[in-house]
C-alpha cells in the first residue's frame, strides 16, 4: 500500500509534467513548537510525545505549522507568480509513515523542484533541514521567505547554529533529533538512507 501511494503521487506530478517548481521547506510534524511541547512535558521521545500526547500535538504543533507552512506557500506564490510551488504540508496520503514521506519528499525535489524556499522556523524541523541539504547537493538555487539568496556556508552554519540554540534537552538527545547530515559527492544526503 505504502509503495503504491507513493507511486501514485509521484505519477500525479509526473502527468502535469511538473517542472521548476519551487519547494518550500518548512515544519510540519516536528520544529520549534514540538521542540517546545518536549520539553514542557518533559517527553523526549517523538514517537511517545505524538502517541501518549496526540490531541496536544496535534493542536500545539501540527495545526500551527501547518497554517504557518500555509502562509510561507501563498507568500512564495506571490513571489514566483507563473511557477508552481508546492507546500508539503498539503501531502496527506493515508498508510504512509515519516520514513514514507521522507522518501516522497526527496523524490519531488529532484524531478520537479528548481528551487527551494526555506520558510521561518526551517532549521529546527528535520524534514526541511533533510529538504536544505538535498537541495545544496543537487545545486539547487535555495533562499529564504524574504527571497534572499542563500550561500551553502549559510544553510550549513544555519544548521550547525540550532544546537547552541536549545536548552533543557537531556545530554545527546539533540543529536538524536537532528541527525548530521553532510553533502553528498553523489547526488546524495549522507546520514539519510532513502530507498
């Protein structure tokens, strides 16, 4: 079932030859507010947090981001006015898990996306740190919600910045919840595995 939706979207984009589109990286599961409610309940673990925790999650993180991922989208359309862009956090498809979306996510951005857009909060959501750095390895042109151009020492420093940022998380958790990602020589995000 999983790889069949996952087929089934990419055949979608595929049938309107979408191309050049612009991406915008941003929460939508995870980020400052998950961040937050993680250390406001003292719940370190994602996977416990959503399970033992899903209406405030929900409500709290999810619903938040999603109208903030909206936003940055109608911002980036304003800005890109003739391409399409496209705003993950619309992608809703049943039976699919993050390792699910993950993979969704890398594959539309290496057959359809000709730019990236990193909107607020970006570097605190490991999807759009994922999204940055497969964007820096493939080339893509990347910038931020206010349309400045971003350099890769940027997008890297950016990254490498969010752990000095956080405090109050148990010693190594943020390693867990930011994996180091590094660019790839082969087209590739080194610390990820897609399929």
């Amino acid at each position: 079932m999983r790889t069949q939706a996952l087929e089934a979207a990419m055949q979608a984009l595929a049938a309107i030859d979408l191309c050049d589109a612009v991406y915008v990286a941003c929460p939508v599961s995870s980020g400052i507010r998950e961040l937050e409610l993680m250390r406001q309940l003292s719940r370190f673990d994602r996977n416990d947090l959503r399970r033992d925790y899903a209406d405030e999650w929900r409500l709290k993180v999810l619903e938040p981001n999603k109208a903030d991922a909206r936003a940055a989208a109608a911002d980036t359309r304003r800005r890109f006015a003739g391409r399409s862009v496209i705003d993950p956090s619309t992608f809703q498809l049943d039976g699919l898990d993050q390792h699910d979306y993950d993979e969704l996510c890398e594959r539309i951005i290496r057959r359809h996306v000709g730019t990236l857009v990193l909107a607020d909060g970006w570097r605190y959501s490991r999807g759009a740190r994922v999204e940055a750095v497969l964007a820096l390895t493939l080339g893509l042109p990347i910038e931020d919600s206010a349309g400045r151009k971003l350099t890769e020492q940027w997008v890297l420093g950016a990254l490498d910045s969010v752990h000095d940022t956080l405090h109050g998380f148990p010693p190594g958790l943020l390693g867990e919840l930011f994996p180091e990602l590094s660019l790839g020589t082969d087209h590739s995000v080194h610390g990820l595995q897609f399929q």
